[in-house]
C-alpha cells in the first residue's frame, strides 16, 4: 500500500486502512472511492489515505463487491420467478430460494458493512422484488446485532424474503397503482398478509416461524395492526423484525406514487413508534446500529444546505453532527435543521 495526499486521490482506488474521524469509523478498509466519497473525505479535513497500490489486493477488493452484486441480483432473479409461478398456481420450491438466498446471509454473518455496501447496488426491477430482498437483508441485520444464532439468521432472512409473497395474489392493477389506492382498493391489498400464510402453511419444508412473518408483519403492538388485531407479545419475533426492516425500506425507496422520505427521518418515525406501536428494543436496536452506515455521507439539510455526516450521537442517533462549508451543525441541538436527502 501507499499514502497519498487527499489531492491525489482518484475515483477507483481502494483505501488500505480503515478512516477513523472523530472516534468513529469513517470508511472502512477495501472501500473502493468514488468522487462523492473523495469529496467527503476533504470535508472532514483528512490530509493523507492509505490506499491499495498491488494489483492482486485490489482485483480482490474489486471481486468481493462484484460478487455482492451478482449474489444480489441472482436472488432478485430467483425470488422473481418465485413470485409469478406463485402467482399462476406454481408450488414455492424452498430450496431454490435458500441457495440463491444463503451467500447473501453468510455476508452479513462475516461483515458489518454489508448494508452500506447494498447501497451502491444499482438494480432495474421492479419494487416489490426489490423491497423484498431489502426486507430481508435488513431483518437478517437486525436479528445478527440481536444476537440471534446463525441458523436463526437464515429462516429470519427467508422470512423477510417472502413477506410479501401474498402480493402475488393482489391484481396487478391494484398492487402497480401509480397512485393512492382508495378505501376499498386498500382493504383488499392488506389481504396478502392472510394471501402469504396461506401460501406458505401449503408449502413443504417451511418453517410455522416464517409463515407467522408473512401473516403478522403488519401487526402492531397497540393492538392496531392487521390482519389479526394481535398485541403485545401475540406477535411473532420474526413477524416485529420485519415491521421495522418493512417500514424502513418501503419509506426510504422511491414508488410509483411517492417519493423516498430521507432514512433520518424514517428513524426519527420509527423512534417515535418504539412507544407502543413497534417493539422497542428492535427498534432500539436498529436505530443504535443503522447509522453508523451514514457516517461520511453527503446530505443536504432543509435550508438547502450541503453537508457532510461526521458523527452519529450514540443517545440520539437520528440527529447527528453534520459538517457544512459554513460549520458544524449539531442536530440534536439544532431542532429547525432535519437531514432531507442523502446524496451519496
């Protein structure tokens, strides 16, 4: 490896230490820049980076981010041809999914980065596919800073994939309704939950864990939820998990009929939800862990303001500190200021 200076640093290096600033890590070692992140880096006044100089290191980089998104896109593919055989009365073949499904799983077990690297994914599918690889991802995320055992962590990652398999019985009308769907257009979209369990119950070599995630991911705690009413402790594990994976990923995703909300502020809502709607030590959890993923990103603030996240407030971690071309502000103190955008 070799250090240069922050000026010579190019778009498709890999940096060879880990960045810390602050006390926080910054970016990790084997991050492959870009000029965003180049850019981050001058706002946080680094002046020197380890980066990769042997071809050998770096094509190894190169190939595990290559194998992230070819393992992504294959279980996209292959949930894909799940949903539509579901959809004209074809059987789930479980084995299918768990093997396009498992070199995903064993990456969150062995990193910790494995959502930050999601997000430089480009994929062009629809939604729902889409949503549900996230789901899962992001549940199997939790589950592991849970401490759930690995084992666990596979049906917890199945559970999230096939949350919504009930949609396969939605019309597609309905289900690809480029606008606000009505009363009665909603209660009948709410049915895949009841569609999914019966899917799942019909379906040989799956777990009654995950066909109470599909069922109950729409419970709440209060009582409020559907299809079921269920409260409290009622609810499965697996089924409050995905509620907030569910939540987080429908609200920070852009729809046919609505714009990505800024994944700060989806936080702060799922915060304010961990008080008698979502469990609150999953929430708690997820909210602790998520950000740290955000730390050196470019946001831009609600007075047009851009900025750069340095620091994640361990006690209230939707409102970080954020470097601007102006100072520091810090959002926990700062309630007239709210991240509205994630630009990298």
């Amino acid at each position: 490896m070799r250090l240069l200076q922050i000026d010579e640093l190019r778009e498709g290096m890999v940096i060879a230490e880990d960045i810390i600033s602050f006390g926080l890590l910054y970016s990790a070692s084997g991050t492959i820049l870009t000029e965003k992140a180049i850019e981050g880096l001058k706002s946080i006044d680094i002046k020197y980076v380890y980066v990769l100089d042997d071809a050998d290191d770096y094509e190894k980089v190169v190939i595990i981010d290559n194998n992230l998104s070819r393992e992504y896109k294959n279980t996209i593919d292959s949930f894909k041809n799940t949903f539509l055989n579901v959809k004209v009365g074809k059987k789930i073949i479980i084995n299918e999914l768990n093997d396009s499904l498992s070199p995903l799983v064993d990456d969150i077990i062995t990193s910790n980065n494995i959502l930050g690297r999601l997000r430089q994914i480009e994929v062009n599918d629809e939604y729902t596919y889409k949503h549900s690889i996230n789901v899962s991802l992001i549940a199997t995320m939790i589950s592991k800073w849970m401490g759930f055992s690995n084992y666990e962590l596979y049906d917890i990652a199945l559970a999230g994939l096939l949350h919504d398999i009930g949609k396969s019985k939605v019309p597609v009308e309905i289900l690809n309704k480029p606008s606000k769907l009505s009363k009665d257009e909603y209660e009948i979209m709410k049915r895949h939950t009841q569609y999914g369990y019966e899917i799942l119950k019909n379906t040989s070599g799956i777990d009654e864990s995950i066909t109470l995630g599909a069922l109950e991911h729409h419970e709440r705690l209060d009582g409020k939820g559907y299809p079921l009413g269920l409260s409290g402790d009622k609810i499965h594990t697996y089924a409050k998990i995905i509620a907030v994976a569910d939540i987080y990923d429908a609200m920070t995703s852009t729809r046919v009929y609505k714009e990505k909300v800024s994944p700060f502020k989806v936080a702060e809502l799922i915060f304010q939800d961990s008080f008698g709607i979502l469990d609150p030590i999953i929430a708690n959890t997820f909210l602790k862990n998520i950000f740290t993923f955000y730390v050196g990103n470019i946001v831009k603030l609600n007075n047009d303001q851009i900025g750069t996240v340095v620091l994640v407030n361990k006690s209230n971690p939707t409102r970080p500190l954020v470097k601007t071309p102006t100072g520091f502000v810090d959002l926990s103190k700062r309630y007239d200021y709210e991240i509205v955008d994630i630009i990298n």
